[in-house]
C-alpha cells in the first residue's frame, strides 16, 4: 500500500467515525491505487449505500466498491 493509499483508507476510516449512521458498523475500506474497496456488515441496505456515498465524498477517491458490503441477516 502506497503512502498516499495509506492516507486515504485513513480519511475513510476517519469519515465513517464522523458519521454517527454509520460509526460503529463493522466496515473495513481498503485502499489500492485511489479505488476503495468496501467489506463488512451493516444493519441497513441505507447504511450500505451511506457508507458508499460517504467514501465518494473523501477527497482523493477515484472508484468506491461496495459488493463485498453485507446487510445483516433479519435487520430489514
């Protein structure tokens, strides 16, 4: 992982904190070249498309990949 990747899964990691919807919520970003790769589980299919939004939103990010995002089993 380049310096600059390192940066911005830190950015990411800080944005999710940020946002109380979704702090707390197991997602790990994982950075390569600028494009982000989402894995975890939320609870919502909204907090899944916030945590992308939220991502597109960090300065820096070329490509957000939410397919390896889980909603929890039995919370919709």
């Amino acid at each position: 992982m380049s310096v600059q990747d390192e940066a911005l899964a830190g950015m990411v990691s800080n944005a999710f904190m940020q946002d109380k919807r979704v702090s707390g919520q197991a997602i790990a970003a994982r950075v390569v070249d600028g494009d982000v790769f989402l894995k975890g589980i939320v609870d919502t299919e909204e907090q899944k498309a916030l945590a992308v939004m939220i991502v597109h939103g960090v300065a820096g990010v070329r490509h957000v990949n939410g397919d390896e995002l889980r909603v929890r089993e039995g919370m919709e």
